[in-house]
C-alpha cells in the first residue's frame, strides 16, 4: 500500500510539470506569430510593401477568374518598377563609402642632369657623396678642374659638380670619338648613349657625334686612374727623388738607425677627424689639436723635412732602412732636419693644419718597397 501511494503521487506530480511545458510552447508559439503578423502588418500599411502582394487573386492556387489580374499573366508579374524606394540613413543608405585620402604619392624620377653644389664650411668629400647617395670617387672625378683627385683641395665657396649616377664627368673637346672617350673611361659607346642625358641618338656616328666642344657628358660607370700628387718613396740612399715635391726634399746620402720592424701609433690624438685610407687618400687623418707632439712611429733616418708642394704643407718621412718607409703630413712645426736620426718614439713634430687642409690633424702613410702605399691600420693600432 505504501508502496503503491508512493507511485501514484510521483505519477502524479511530474504531471503538471509535463502540462505547463506544453502550455508555454503554444504560447511562444502564438507569440512568434503574432509578432511576425504585426511586422507584415505594418509594412503594408506604411506602403513598404505593395499592397497587391498578397491579392488573393494573385496568391498560388488561386482561379483565374477570382481577378482580372492572374498570376498566370506575365503582365502582372511584379517587376523592378514594382519595388518599393529605398529610403533610409546610415549604412545601409549610403552603402560603403570611400575614405577621403588627400595625399598624392609622386614617384621618386631618377635625377639625368649634373647640379651645381656650392661647398659648405664643414663639408667634407665624403659627407657631400653621401648626401646625394654617390661614391666619393665620383665627385673627384666629376671635379678635377677644381679638385685635382686630392680630397684635401676642398674648400668653402668651391662650386662642385654633381652627376646625378656613379661614375665619370667628361668635357667634350674637339676631336674626340665616342670610341675613344669609351675606351678611356672604361665603357661601352653603348653606354654613354644610353644615358638619357647625354641627348644622343643611337644612330649617331660615333667618329662624328653632334657635340659641339665643351659639351658635358655624364658616363655612368666610368672610371679613371687618379693623378698622383703623394710624395714618392724617398730613399736614404737616394733622398734627392724628392726634389720636386718641394723644398724640404735632402740632398746628401745618409745611414742611421733601422726601424724595429713593427709601428707605434704615431701622435696622441686616438681617433680619425677627416679621411680614412681609400684608392685616392693613401693615407689616415688622425685628430689632434694643434701643437700636440707627433712621434716617430719606427726608428730611422730623416728624408724629407720641410714644405711640401704636393698639398701636404709642413711635411716630414722617414726612411726606416728595411724597406719602408712613414710619412707625417700638415704638421705646424718641424722639429728635426734632413740626414737626422729619429728613433722610435721620438717627437719629430707638432700637429697643425698646413698645406691642404681644413683644421689641426696628422696625415699618416706607411709606404713599403714591396707593396706600395699601405693601409696603416693593418700596421698600427691607438
């Protein structure tokens, strides 16, 4: 019995649960289509809808007598005129839209003609290439009338060329074959024509082009030996070689003491002030102030004291007798003379700004009869 009373009233109460579940479907259910009844309804009134949409008469099933208009006919088909105006604001009224964008990108037109660059106090050879993205050979070759090839002739108020590509300046003179000038400056004919401003038909006669003398030509790639004006390698068996670059050149043969065979870093100032060791500066500008010692870098023997004509001002080399030789450049006093012994260390000069030069430095070159005019940094080190 107690049992079964226990049955009955569980039976019992999961029944109105069951009841009101089903009670709130169809109320949700009535709910959903009451609500889509009164959106509809409200489209028709507002005359979104037309209004014939939902003639019986047009409706599927429908006899064709119910109206005059059929659903059969296709004249009374709903057509494109039939849709309703689209109004509204906001997104879906003005679509996407483009973004204002006031800014007009101009392409970068690669520079054909040489420009004129008046020398600024501080410019250098090398800050002037890099500001117009050129190699500095380039503005010594493009201003030998102004520069001779020596880096150190520049000068504030100097009027430079510059080529608007890598490569060499050519002045047109009368006589001159494009085959010549080509080969000269190691291109092709091609080459110079191809450079749209040089103004030159590719048909042209190259033994006969239409320049006349004067006539600026760019050769882009174009390359020259670079005039010389480094003193030459002065022997103390032979330091009279040195007479034409100046009147600190020795006459008289002389012996003394042999270099140690390694350098010792020349001066006190510890870091570059202007140009490193390239092709055209066979040398390396230390910074100093002016008057601060210069020493002997090895032991040797005095060359060369006195002034240089090559640009060098006050200048003193030393002849190390094992073949090689340094020398000391742009310095304001010279404190030792010609057949002199200098021994490592000592102070042969002060640091100044003579000859071709644009502030106190030490000019510094190592020069061996073997390789030439070497990198002194592969020698010495601050």
């Amino acid at each position: 019995m107690k049992n079964e009373a226990s049955g009955s009233g569980s039976r019992g109460s999961r029944a109105p649960k069951s009841s009101t579940t089903r009670r709130n479907r169809v109320l949700g259910t009535f709910g959903v289509l009451g609500l889509a009844v009164g959106v509809f309804s409200g489209l028709l009134v507002s005359g979104v809808l037309p209004s014939g949409l939902f003639d019986p008469a047009t409706a599927p099933g429908a006899h064709p007598g119910d109206s005059s208009r059929s659903r059969a006919d296709p004249a009374t088909a709903i057509g494109v005129d039939d849709l309703p105006a689209f109004y509204g604001n906001g997104y879906f009224a003005a679509g996407i839209s483009r973004r204002a964008n006031p800014i007009t990108l101009i392409p970068d037109r690669p520079r054909q003609e040489i420009v004129r660059y008046a020398v600024q106090r501080g410019d250098t050879l090398f800050g002037i290439a890099e500001r117009f993205g050129l190699q500095p050979e380039t503005l010594l070759w493009g201003n030998y009338d102004t520069l001779k090839d020596d880096p150190h002739s520049l000068r504030p108020g100097q009027e430079l060329n510059i080529l608007p590509v890598d490569g060499t300046y050519y002045h047109w003179n009368s006589g001159d074959t494009l085959g010549a000038v080509a080969g000269f400056l190691g291109v092709s004919v091609e080459d110079i024509l191809d450079w749209p401003g040089n103004d030159l038909a590719h048909n042209v006669d190259p033994s006969d082009p239409p320049l006349e003398p004067g006539a600026e030509l760019v050769i882009p790639g174009g390359r020259r030996e670079f005039v010389t004006w480094r003193a030459p390698r002065i022997t103390r068996a032979n330091p009279a070689v040195a007479r034409l670059a100046g009147p600190g050149a020795c006459g008289s043969i002389y012996d003394g003491p042999i270099g140690e065979g390694y350098f010792i870093w020349p001066t006190t100032g510890r870091s570059l002030s202007g140009y490193d060791y390239t092709d055209f500066h066979p040398g390396i500008d230390i910074e100093g102030g002016e008057g601060n010692p210069i020493f002997a870098s090895a032991s040797g023997v005095i060359v060369y004291s006195g002034w240089s004509d090559y640009g060098y001002g006050l200048m003193v080399v030393v002849d190390h007798g094992d073949g090689w030789q340094t020398l000391y450049a742009h310095m304001s006093q010279v404190n030792v003379v010609c057949g002199q012994a200098a021994f490592q260390g000592n102070v042969i000069g002060l640091v100044g700004s003579t000859g071709n030069s644009t502030g106190p430095h030490l000019h510094f070159e190592v020069e061996s009869d073997l390789y030439g005019k070497v990198n002194p940094w592969d020698y010495v080190s601050p």
